[in-house]
C-alpha cells in the first residue's frame, strides 16, 4: 500500500494528460500553470497530494505570488508536508536563476536616466531579501551600468559600510558616477540617520575623488525612496 501511495505521487506515474513535463514538450512552456510549473521543479507530491495539488497549496500561502514566495527559506518549505530540504533547496535555485535573469535584462539598459530605472533594477536585486543589504550601481560618464555590487550585508535592521570598498572600486572600474541602494525588509521606505549620515559620508570623499553620487535609493519589493527625487543630495 505504501508503495502504491508513493508512486501514485510520482508524475510519471500520473495519466499524460495530467504530466507537466509532457504537457509542456507538447503544447510549450505558455500552457502550463504556475502550479505545474513548481509541480516539475519539485518532481513529486506526498502520500495524499501530487505535485500540482502540493505545488497550489504552496503557492497558495504565498498569495500566488512568486515574488512572495521568493521570500520563503529552506525551513518556511519544509514544513509541507513532501518537501524535504532537497525540494526547497531545488525551489529556491529556480525562484534565484528566475531573479537573476531579470536582474541581467535590466542590466541590458543603454542609461540610467531615472530614479524609477535604478530602482527597478535594484528592487530586483534586493527587494525581497529578508536581510538588509548595501549595494552600488557603478557608472561610465554616460550613466550606462558599469557593473552593480554588493558591499555589505547585515541583518533585519542595519547593515555596516566600508567606505573605502566604495572608493577602491570606483576607481578600479573607472567609474564617474555612482547610485547607493539598499533594501529596509522592514517595509518602511523611511531613511535613518544612519541613512542619511553615510550618504553625506560617501558624498563628500567621492567628491574628492572627482565621482558623482547620483542618488542613494532605498527598496522594498514594490516601492522605493530616492534620495536625488527628495532633494536629500
């Protein structure tokens, strides 16, 4: 009986009208479900669910929303029931390869001319980390993206810099121009002084240094406070 329950989970043992992955081979990747989707990243169910069902009831408690469940860990997955650390940890790698690719596309972009541009690029960088991370969007004298790094990475609520990381590579890639970011996982655009206090910081050795600071974004998920649109530099 376990054996039967065990395999009834499988999908290679579903019928084929049901199979995601031959749905997909058959009528491409646009009709499947974001159920099936997840279904093929996690290749099986549990005893009392296939992969799709589990896959919606994952989806789900993230609103059916990718971006929320990108927030999920190892351990918010592993507690459905059918996906062990191998599961979440294969979920996980998808959702990150998904983030990545949007972070290259945006990349692709000839000039930053707005706050907005570099504050989608940075949402989608850091906007749904459970961290608090610093990041620097180096730019060439036409404001096109030299490369975008991370400087530092701290816990929920603050995050340290070094100054001098910032300046280092500044001058290693040649940069003119540089934007701050960094992400509140509290939700609260709302800068700090301590916000507020490194920017002054940064601004005026950059200065020195004949490198412009653009702007200094703050992200969440879905919203951003710029620093150049409030007049704060």
């Amino acid at each position: 009986m376990t054996d039967y329950l065990e395999n009834k989970s499988s999908i290679k043992n579903w019928n084929e009208d049901d199979r995601p992955r031959e749905k997909l081979a058959l009528k491409g990747r646009s009709s499947l479900s974001d159920a099936e989707l997840l279904a093929i990243i996690m290749g099986s169910g549990n005893r009392d669910e296939s992969a799709v069902e589990l896959a919606k009831r994952i989806l789900k408690s993230a609103n059916n929303n990718w971006n929320e469940l990108a927030k999920f860990t190892i351990q918010d997955l592993s507690k459905f029931k059918g996906v062990g650390e191998a599961k979440a940890i294969s979920i996980i790698t998808a959702l990150e390869i998904g983030r990545r690719r949007n972070s290259q596309e945006a990349l692709e972009r000839e000039k930053i001319t707005s706050s907005h541009e570099a504050a989608i690029i940075m949402q989608q960088q850091i906007g749904d980390l459970p961290n608090e991370e610093f990041w620097v969007m180096f730019l060439n004298q036409g404001n096109k993206i030299i490369k975008t790094e991370q400087i530092s990475r701290g816990g929920i609520t603050q995050t340290s810099v070094d100054v001098r990381v910032i300046f280092k590579r500044s001058l290693e890639l040649m940069a003119t121009a540089i934007i701050l970011s960094h992400n509140h996982p509290s939700g609260n655009l709302t800068p700090s002084e301590a916000d507020k206090s490194i920017t002054r910081k940064i601004k005026e050795g950059a200065t020195l240094l004949d490198i412009q600071v653009i702007d200094h974004i703050i992200v969440t998920q879905k919203e951003y406070y710029s620093f150049a649109d409030k007049g704060l530099i």
